[in-house]
C-alpha cells in the first residue's frame, strides 16, 4: 500500500468521523440538513465509490440519531449521490451554481418524504450554505488560474 493510498483511507475516515458529528449537531439542535449538504459536497468534489458509502453511512447515522426508521435517509442519500455522481458525465458537479441547485432540491425531497411536508425555508438555509462554501472552495482549490469553465458535452 502506497502513501498515497493511506492519505486516501485516513481521508475517508476523517470524512466519515465529519459526518458522524454532523448527525450528532444536527439530532442535538440544527433544524437544517448539514448531512446531506455535506454527503452531496464529497460526491461532487470527489466522485468515487468511497462517497457513495460515505453517503450511506451518513443517512443511517443520521437515521440511529434522529430516532427515525433505519435505512430511510441511507436511502435517501445515496439515490441523491448516485444523481450526481452520474450528472458528473454531463455536468461540472461541483460547480457551485449547480451544486447549490441539487442541495436545495435534494432538501426539498428528503424533506418531504422523512418529514412529510416541504420545508422551503431550511431548504433555501441549506442552499445558501452550500454556495458559500462550494464558492469558496472552488475559488480556492478547483479554479485557482482564473479559466473559464464549460459544461461537458
């Protein structure tokens, strides 16, 4: 096993060690869906196996925390992750303006089948959140030189 292979593997579990607080911050006292946020940035930044279990293991955290069926947010999570991971072909993912747009709509479905009633406000939280962030990651790591960026075809 190379270096960079561990890197990769402590990488994962840092990640997962994030998520897992997150699903505690958000059973405690967050009214927003950070999990998701978070599942869905990993897949777009890096689209690979490992955040699809990443998603899964996020949705039944969560699922364990929150006292709500198991399974259901795994569920969840991981058709939003395979979403994206697939619109990557066609898409730049982690753009924030498309990145952003998933999340509030992702929010909007998860909301609606766990709580069974839309929560626009916290979906739109939730968004905004997740293009600051997105846009400054972006700024900072994906798009240093200043090129302008084009959909794939």
């Amino acid at each position: 096993m190379s270096l960079l292979d561990s890197l990769k593997n402590l990488m994962f579990y840092l990640n997962l060690f994030l998520i897992f607080l997150l699903s505690l911050f958000q059973g405690a006292f967050l009214p927003i869906n950070l999990v998701l946020a978070a599942v869905l940035f990993r897949t777009a930044v890096e689209p690979d196996p490992k955040s699809l279990l990443l998603a899964f293991f996020g949705g039944f955290f969560l699922d364990l925390i929150l006292g709500q069926p198991w399974g259901l947010s795994a569920i969840i999570f991981l058709s939003a992750s395979f979403l994206l991971f697939f619109y990557k072909q066609k898409f730049a993912a982690s753009h924030p303006f498309f990145l952003t747009v998933f999340v509030f709509l992702m929010s909007l479905i998860n909301d609606k089948l766990v709580k069974g009633y839309l929560s626009w406000r916290g979906s739109f939280l939730l968004a905004v959140l997740t293009f600051l962030f997105s846009f400054f990651w972006w700024q900072l790591f994906i798009r240093p030189s200043g090129k302008r960026i084009n959909l794939k075809t």
